[in-house]
C-alpha cells in the first residue's frame, strides 16, 4: 500500500471541505508516513498542529482514510520533517476547477470582508426558523435589540451543521448594520488559538489582545475545541472579562454544552453560565421542508412536492449536508435544463445520505412500544387494539422505510404476518403522514432514539 499517495488522495478530498486557510495552516505541512498492522502513521510539522488535528479533525481523517483503504485500524499523528511538494498538475487542475466554480457562484457568496470575517449571506431573511431553533433565534433578537446587556455572553450548542454559523453571522451583518460605529468580529476558535500561537512566538501578545480587546462584539464558533489548550483559555478568559466588564457583547458556538466540553475550567464554565446557554436541535421535517423550498426557489429551480418530501426525509440531522445536496440538485437542473424526477434525485444524493443504523426487529419494536408505553409482547400478537395497531403499523413502516427490510422479512419477523398486510401498513402510514402533524411528530421522536 502506497500511503503517500493515499494521503495525498485523503487530503484532496479534505481540501475541498474545508476552507483554504485551513487546510494551509493544518494540513499542509503533513505527509502518510507509513502503514504498521492497519495503523497509518501520518506525518506532521509540531507537537501544535498533532494536537489539534486530534481534537479538531481526527473524525474526519479517519474516515478519509478509511474510504480509501478498507483495512485501515487505526491513525496516530508522527511529529516528521515533511516534504511538501505539491503535484503540479493537480494544482492546476484545482485551480481551474475553482475559477470555474468562482464564475458560477454569486459574489455575495464569495465575498467575505477582512475586516470582520463576516459573510454577508448569512441573513435573517434567509434564516429558517420552526421548534428546533425558536428559543435561538428569539434570543438573537433581544441581542441585537441591546448588545452587551441582554444575555452576555450567548452561548448557542448543538450537533455540527444545524445553522449555529449561519444564526452566529446573522447576528453580526444585523448589528452592523444597525449600528455602524460599533465594530464587529467573527473568527472560529481555530483562527484565534493560531493568531495567539503565533503572537507568542513573535513576542507580539500586546498586539494580539489590543487586536480582539477593541471589538464591541466578539464572535467565536467552534469554541468546543479549546478543552485542552490551557494558555488559550487563560487568554480567552481575561478577553472574556474586558468584554464583559465593559458591557461589549460576545458570542459563542460549541457543539455541546460547555459542561460537557473536555477539561474545560471551571471558571469558563461559571463565565459562560452567566449570560445564556441555548441549543438548536435537529430540524422537525416541516422545518427541513421550509429550508428545500426557500434555498430552491432563491435558484429559481422548481420541483414537483413528492421530490421535495423525499429530499427533507433523507436529511434529518444534518441542514449543511442538506442545502449541499440541493445545490448538486440545482446545478444539475440548469445543466439539463428540464424537470426534475424523483429518479434524477435519488440518484444525485444516494452517496450524500448517511447509511442507516444496523438495528434488529427487536429493536424497533421495543423502541416503538415503550414510545406508546406498550408491552413490548402485544406488537407480535393477533389484536386489533387501535393503539397497538398503530404502533404495529409504524413498527412495519419504519423497518422498510429507514432499514431497507423486505416486505416477507417483516411479516414474517412481526408474528407470521402476510406481506401484503406490511405493504398495506406501510401505505397507510406513508398516506396519514401528509395530512397528520402529530404522527409526522410522534415518528420524529421515535427516530431520534435509534441515534
């Protein structure tokens, strides 16, 4: 196995999920070392960058690597002297990929001004918001009514591509814009540990705190990171502290609560919990509904409601994977010019959707019957019970719709029922979902508990 190459493979394709000053302050420098009994040893600059590409990037290394060498094991990180030439051709291919890319997208999508990181579409008026993120987006309002005094700091959590960046850098173009002499800064925790790094080593730590000491609103995503960088929180925590004391608002992200952010101080904890902690959860499917027929009708692209339906259920944790699978919808759209079919996107997003769980009958009976508070028994039995035939009927539903498991199998796994009796559940659950709010509810619930 050739792991230079397979790394260079892995980090093509993390070049283009991450942002350019990423990947150069990151990943650039690394190399594959070498391969011992399925662990792949990759090579970096210093003991920093190992550190956080732990932290930071260790779930998705390993999956890269893990796509492209199926006997992968394991991956551990070599402080290595690295040799970084790059593959001409292949620069120059990207480069011609990413003018292309560049001439195709929007300048408001591209433009992001230096002087406050802020990207100026993300906007309130393209801000979807429905149960999973009201009480965010309710706080936001008061912020921006009274920065600095109302809920300061903001702390927002919940799972990786749910809109946090999206409501964080609302919050910011909003204030701005409504109070132009107040300056504005958005910067991720990954941007401020390597400007603080480097201020340290450039002996300019006067410098670095007068830079983000002058802002009168601070925003820092991604802060779950700092867990175990002891120096960086010392210095966030006497930034916190002049924000505060000066009634200067500062916001932050995580994708957990700062309780439970490893080895983090107490003393961050108690900052944080002073002001208001808040979460957005996953979207419920009315929500992912919204967001398909906004993001789509700003493409001017229209698709008949079973197409859009299908696209909302395939994305339930995840807004970032869903908007990036509309936009292979959208761009396939202009390219052939003509309707839409529900085989166009199946076949578009099959490699986007995350594959489903490997759970037993067992446990989709038993997480369905105690939902409804049920004898786990009663499921496999010969009753026509209402409750217990609905919950039957969404035992059978769930099984074909999220596990993929044939119409026999589940008959015959459910009490040795007729297979025509499971496609007669299923088409009856699949019909009351369109005109049912609760049982579109009550399914959502029950999905959660299979994660």
């Amino acid at each position: 196995m050739d792991i230079k190459q397979l790394w260079k493979n892995c980090l093509a394709e993390i070049e283009l999920e991450v942002s350019k000053a990423t990947f150069n302050t990151w990943f650039k420098g690394t190399s594959g070392l070498k391969e011992d009994a399925g662990t792949v040893y990759i090579g970096v600059p210093n003991e920093f960058v190992r550190d956080w590409l732990k932290n930071r990037f260790h779930k998705v290394i390993t999956k890269k690597i893990a796509d492209n060498y199926e006997n992968m094991r394991s991956v551990e990180y070599l402080i290595a002297k690295i040799d970084s030439t790059r593959n001409e051709d292949n620069t120059s291919s990207k480069e011609n990929n990413t003018q292309k890319i560049n001439r195709e997208l929007p300048l408001k999508d591209l433009y992001v001004s230096p002087d406050d990181n802020l990207n100026p579409k993300y906007r309130f008026d393209s801000f979807i918001v429905g149960t999973f993120n009201e009480l965010a987006y309710a706080a936001s309002q008061a912020i921006i009514e009274n920065p600095g005094t109302k809920y300061n700091p903001f702390f927002v959590y919940g799972d990786t591509g749910l809109g946090k960046t999206h409501l964080l850098q609302a919050i910011g173009n909003t204030i701005k814009e409504k109070y132009p002499n107040k300056k504005v800064y958005y910067m991720t925790l990954e941007k401020f540990a390597t400007e603080f790094v480097n201020a340290m080593q450039n002996n300019k730590a006067n410098s670095f705190k007068e830079k983000h000491r002058k802002y009168d609103l601070l925003i820092i995503d991604d802060i779950q990171f700092i867990g175990k960088m002891e120096k960086i929180q010392e210095e966030l925590f006497h930034t916190f502290n002049t924000f505060y004391e000066n009634n200067k608002q500062i916001i932050f992200s995580s994708d957990k609560h700062p309780n439970f952010i490893p080895e983090l101080a107490d003393r961050l904890k108690t900052r944080f919990s002073a002001g208001m902690i808040v979460d957005i959860s996953q979207p419920d499917v009315e929500s992912r509904m919204a967001i398909v027929k906004m993001k789509l009708k700003e493409s001017g692209v229209d698709i008949d409601n079973s197409v859009l339906e299908y696209i909302a259920h395939s994305f339930q944790d995840s807004i970032r994977e869903l908007e990036g699978s509309l936009n292979s919808i959208v761009c396939h759209y202009q390219i052939k010019n003509k309707p839409i079919t529900l085989t166009d996107v199946k076949n578009l997003i099959k490699n986007n959707i995350k594959p489903k769980k490997n759970v037993s009958v067992d446990d989709v009976v038993k997480i369905v019957s105690e939902h409804f508070n049920l004898d786990q028994a009663s499921i496999y039995e010969k009753t026509r019970r209402k409750e217990i035939v609905k919950a039957r009927q969404i035992v059978m539903y769930l099984l074909r719709e999220d596990f993929n498991v044939s119409y026999p199998t589940i008959g015959q796994k459910l009490g040795g029922k007729d297979h025509t009796t499971v496609i007669h559940s299923y088409d009856k659950i699949k019909k009351d979902l369109k005109i049912d709010p609760q049982l579109i509810q009550e399914i959502e619930n029950i999905r959660i508990m299979f994660k």
